[in-house]
C-alpha cells in the first residue's frame, strides 16, 4: 500500500476542509501512520508517555486557548516537548490564530501546521472518513456486484460462466451494477466491505459477442452505484449431477473475505434456469433474514410441531 502522506491529504482536502499552509518551508513528505485523530490536550500538561506517535495532532479552542494562559517560558517548554514528538502534522481548528513561537518551534522540527476554518468536531467528522478509507485493508476479487433491492449481492464463478450477463440482466430489470470484471473490496471497521469498480474500467462490461458496453450510457444514470456495500456472495457452478447442492436453506455457508464472514449462497446452472429471478429472490431472503424473518427454519420448525402428535403415538403404541 502506497504510503499517505500529509501532501497527499492536503492535496486531496484542502477545499472540503477549508485548509490553509501556514508554515510553507516545512517539508509536507512526511508520512502519516495512523487513521485516527489526535488533540494533544494531556500532552500540553505534560503527560507525553503514552503519546499516539504518527497521528495527526488537532489543536482546537480547548487546547489553544490553554496555551494562552501560560506565562512564555512555560507556552515554550510545553511546545518544545510536545513538538520533539513524532507526528505528520499540526491542524489548528476554528481560524484560530496560533502563537508565533508555536510556529518558530514547529518550522524548527519540521512539521507542517496547517489552519482551518472548520469547526473542531466538523473537521474530526469531515477528515475521519477519508483516513479510514486510505487506511482501509483492500483487495481485488474477479467477479460482479450488482445492487438487488438495495442488496450487495457478488457474483463469483469461473471465467464465461454468466456473472456479467446475469447481471446485465438485472440492471434491464432495474437494478444497479456496481462493478464488472474486476471488484476492487476495502474493509471498513470490522464487518463492513466495501466494493467498487476499478476508476479505468467502472460501468463498462464485457458481453462475449458484443465485446465492451458502456451501461450508464446505455440504460441512464440510474442504472450505476459507485460503491456498495457486499453483503451476499452468489457462487455460480456448473450443474454437476454427483453434487450434493442445498435445498432446505438450513445450512449455513459463509465465505471469508479480508476477515469478515460473508454469507455465500450457491447456484448450480443448468439450461433454462432462471438465474436473474433467482438472484432477486437471493436479495429478498437476505432482507427478511435480515429483519428476523428465516422462512427455511420457520418452515422446518412447522413440520416438527405437525410431526409431534405422531410420534407420541409411535411411543405410546406397543404392539
């Protein structure tokens, strides 16, 4: 994974963060190491031996107006400890002026400070997210993903099974193809993946026959996602007659994917199935799943109730 510096964040955020560069002779190469935020606040009262190194240190109202209220010689001590330590980068929030040997000092250890506009907390909500996805695990998986009534469902299988064309299909039934071919995946926190096209290649398919389609050209705007959520994969096979294959939906398949549990349904093909209903249908069991609805378990515990008056018979009888 490439290396995020603070050039890099400022490049990207500048304007969304209303950011400016106030010590421009200090180098902005300097990496950062962490996704998570910092305000220095038991830092400037001198307890530095848990200091988060390689975060991007925030100096709100709190923490300025605190270094206001000391005399110099002690403004200075503080900041020549606290700016011995290693960090990226300083954000002073809310306009707020910081004091001239602040920046004497920082200039000296080479750290960049940069001035926003933005309120402390917007800032922390604004940057947050961007970190996070810079920082995200990633991978890259061949397959489909395609938005099913508001499902993430993955289509994976061998190479001309079907993915594309059965989501083509889906997208002419008025769902959304997310990416094709080539599934870019980030986790974010610990069970949330997120996949999306690659920049190059997003919203265009490969049909064997026809070659490349454009599908925001074809079908609208309407028609694209640029990023979803996975949260079914659909495993395409080729019907095998020796298979064993599900058919209660007891069982439960998962499928591991930078080290969240996925749920993986698997679809045997043969000729004539319908694999565009059947993955709407995918979609739709996962949403009353999801909403404690499990029609296979409701169905099963049903039989054994209808069973039960039976199989007391079957004990009670001793011919």
């Amino acid at each position: 994974m490439k290396t995020l510096t603070v050039e890099d964040m400022f490049r990207a955020k500048q304007d969304v963060l209303e950011l400016e560069l106030l010590t421009p002779d200090c180098p902005l190469d300097r990496p950062i190491l962490e996704q998570t935020l910092s305000s220095p606040g038991l830092v400037l009262a001198g307890f530095r031996e848990r200091f988060p190194g390689g975060r991007i240190q925030i100096l709100g109202e709190t923490e300025v107006f605190y270094l206001r209220s000391l005399d110099e010689p002690r403004r200075r001590e503080q900041l020549e400890a606290f700016l011995s330590l290693a960090m990226p980068a300083l954000v002073v929030t809310k306009s707020l002026e910081p004091s001239p040997d602040l920046i004497e000092i920082a200039r000296r250890h080479g750290i960049p400070v940069l001035q926003s506009r933005m309120k402390t907390g917007d800032f922390y909500r604004r940057l947050q997210p961007y970190l996070e996805e810079q920082f995200a695990p990633t991978t890259t998986m061949h397959g489909s993903l395609a938005d099913v009534y508001g499902v993430g469902l993955l289509f994976v299988g061998r190479s001309g099974i079907g993915k594309s064309e059965c989501v083509l299909d889906l997208v002419e039934r008025g769902h959304r193809l997310v990416a094709d071919d080539v599934v870019t995946v980030a986790r974010r926190g610990n069970d949330i993946l997120i996949g999306r096209g690659l920049e190059i290649q997003r919203h265009h398919m490969e049909i064997r026959g026809i070659g490349i389609i454009d599908i925001k050209t074809l079908f609208g705007i309407r028609a694209i996602r640029q990023q979803k959520r996975i949260e079914v994969v659909v495993q395409l096979v080729d019907w095998d007659d020796n298979a064993h294959y599900d058919r209660t939906g007891l069982d439960r398949y998962e499928v591991d994917i930078l080290g969240v549990k996925i749920p993986r349904v698997t679809v045997p093909l043969n000729a004539g199935k319908n694999i565009t209903v059947i993955s709407e249908v995918v979609a739709m069991n996962h949403l009353l799943k999801y909403s404690g609805v499990d029609s296979a378990r409701r169905f099963n515990e049903s039989l054994q109730e209808s069973m039960r008056p039976l199989r007391q018979y079957l004990e009670e009888d001793y011919e």
